[in-house]
C-alpha cells in the first residue's frame, strides 16, 4: 500500500469512527467522562508525577475537565497544548479559566506563561494525556491527522515520557493503520 493509500484509508477510518463516537448518547458519554476521570486519577503514574501535561478536551472528545481541575487542587502543575504554526507547545496554566478559543476552535493557553521544557531528569515525574480519534488493541492511536503529538513525542523520545492517550471504547477498531512516523503511546485507557 502506497503512503498516499494509506492515508486514504487513515483518513476513510477517522470520518467512521468520529461519527460513531458523535453518536454516543448523553448518558454513555457522561459514564465514560466519570470512568476515565476515576482510571486516570487512580492510576499510579498520576500519583507519581508532579507535572500533567494535558490537554483540552474539544466537541464529542472524551471529558478531560475534571482531569485537570482535580490535578490543579492537588498542586501539580499542569500545562496545556497550544498550537503554534506546525509545532505544538504546553504551557502552564493556574486555572481552566485561562484558556481561549485558539486553533480549530480548540481552547488553548495564550502562550504568556512557563512553557514546558523536558530535563531527562524530570522525565518519571511527569504524565503525559493525550487525545486520539482511533485506536486498536496493540495500542496504536490516530490522532486527527496533523501529527502534532507524534512530532512532539518523536522529539523528546529519548526521555521516554510517560503517555496515556484516552478515549472512548467505540473508538477501537481491529487495526490502525501505521506509518513510520507514528509514535505509540505507552499506554491507551478507552472506557
């Protein structure tokens, strides 16, 4: 299969699984906002890190609001993903209060505030959270189609960050479609 076939079979999947999960009812949704709170704000690596990096969650996308006010109560510092030309940072905020409207309609930090920078150091104690639009059962992950997370990952792979990406169970298919580029999360939790 050729790159461009690929993409289109990408892309043909992505519009599938999106409707799918747009046509999730109120609430199905609601339990699987309540369940991926309890799993994340369970979980070890959330225990163990001082710093989230996640991300806002934007139209039927799984809820990450109490996610982050939770992990602002209990005084990790959190960063949020702003998109900047073809790069993406994260920049810390105080207060989901912050945010504004900015890429694709997508709530972002203004960009004023602490971005964060990886030390090798910093690596264990710091959660990553990231969104996708696909997902199979040897944790692969498709996110929209412009690769920001992928960049973002390849680049600070040597620090092996720890990476959930999350989402809901209808957004699991046999098989995600790989290229070279991709970078897997270490772990998928879909509810």
């Amino acid at each position: 299969m050729s790159t461009e076939e690929r993409r289109e079979v990408k892309k043909k999947l992505r519009r599938e699984v999106l409707a799918r999960r747009a046509a999730l009812t109120e609430p199905e949704r609601e339990r699987g906002n309540l369940l991926i709170t309890e799993r994340i704000l369970g979980h070890q690596w959330y225990y163990l890190s001082d710093t989230i990096l996640g991300f806002v969650s934007y139209g039927s996308e799984i809820c990450t609001t109490e996610i982050l006010e939770n992990a602002l109560q209990d005084g990790k510092r959190v960063y949020v993903p702003k998109v900047e030309g073809q790069e993406m940072r994260f920049y810390r905020i105080q207060s989901l209060a912050e945010l504004k409207e900015g890429y694709k309609g997508i709530l972002e930090p203004e960009g004023n505030t602490e971005s964060y920078e990886y030390a090798p150091e910093e690596a264990a104690n710091c959660l990553l959270l990231m969104p996708g639009s696909v997902f199979d059962p040897l944790g692969n992950r498709m996110g929209y189609g412009g690769g920001f997370y992928d960049r973002y990952l390849a680049d600070r792979e040597a620090l092996r960050l720890r990476s959930i990406a999350v989402g809901f169970r209808c957004q699991q298919v046999e098989s995600v479609p790989v290229e070279e580029t991709d970078v897997k999360p270490y772990q998928v939790i879909l509810v």
